[in-house]
C-alpha cells in the first residue's frame, strides 16, 4: 500500500498561511544555498492539494507548472475538470486517499490545506510527516492542527535544519 506523507511548512505558532492565505512569510525564510527537495520528491509521484493551496502556489510560482512530473489532485467545491497534470475532485478526502492507495506507485504527498490534513490526520491515514518551523509568529491565520477530536503518538525519526527552518521527520 502507498505511504501517505505530509510534508509542509508552518509558522512558529502553528500557522499554514496567514488569514487572507499568503505564503510569503514562507518565502521570506532563509534556506540553506544547498537545501534540495529532490530527494523527497523523488519519493513521490501523487501531490494532492485543496485548491486554495494550489492556487496561491501557482501564483506564487509565477503561474509554471507546479510538481511537474507528479499527478497533482486538488480538491475543489467549485472547479471540475482537468489541470496541467491533474484534476479537481470533490468529495470525502479518506475515501479519495484510500482509492489511491489501491494502485500502485510511489508515495502520495499531502501539501495542504488545513480541512485536507484535518480529515486525512483523523482517520489515521497519514504515515510520515516532514515538517518545517519558521522563526516567524503570525498570530493569526489557518492553522495545520485544527482543533478536532484526534491524538496520535509519533516517533521522531531525525531533526534537520535547513537555513532558518527546523524540520522534524515523524512517522506513525
């Protein structure tokens, strides 16, 4: 069965994005000139996403392809259809995980939103989880741990710094 991995960044206090949505508290951390993301993203070959994730990605990608080379799912209650690479879907975020957990491939990558994660942490569905800690507190804005009724121990696997960003590495 494919591995379900979260793998994304949050602000000191916990935030995903601010309240109007912007990453680009984010964008302003400090990486290492030689931090890569390709070793994990060779690990993967499913990015799902809600669609305000991806669309404040595109933008901020100055509209290229985000993920190229990786199915990307958005989950969308407005959009249908096609996108470069993938396609919107609406429904249960458990049901569509489990479904493509059924075929085969390499590891499926949840990138955001907060409603995604929420449900997919709740139904036990997640196995790793690669999280990145900005220095930066925003106080308000879309948190990755909704309040909800879930506990779940993790085991830390190994801590990594990454310029100003401390990431953990946890799984199940």
């Amino acid at each position: 069965m494919r591995t379900v991995v979260f793998y994304g960044a949050i602000s000191l206090d916990g935030f995903l994005s601010t309240k109007n949505d912007s990453l680009q508290w984010l964008f302003d951390t400090q990486l290492d000139d030689d931090y890569d993301i390709q070793a994990f993203e060779n690990t993967i070959d499913t990015v799902v996403m809600g669609n305000t994730t991806y669309l404040e990605t595109l933008k901020l990608s100055g509209n290229k392809n985000i993920f190229p080379n990786k199915e990307k799912i958005v989950f969308s209650h407005q959009y249908t259809g096609a996108i470069l690479e993938g396609h919107y879907v609406s429904g249960n975020p458990e049901n569509i995980i489990k479904n493509l957990q059924t075929h085969s491939g390499k590891s499926i990558w949840i990138v955001g939103g907060a409603a995604i994660f929420t449900q997919l942490l709740k139904a036990n569905l997640i196995d790793e989880f690669w999280i990145q800690i900005a220095p930066v507190v925003l106080g308000t804005g879309k948190r990755l741990f909704e309040e909800n009724e879930y506990k779940t121990r993790l085991n830390l696997v190994s801590t990594t710094t990454i310029g100003e960003l401390t990431q953990l590495h946890l799984k199940k």
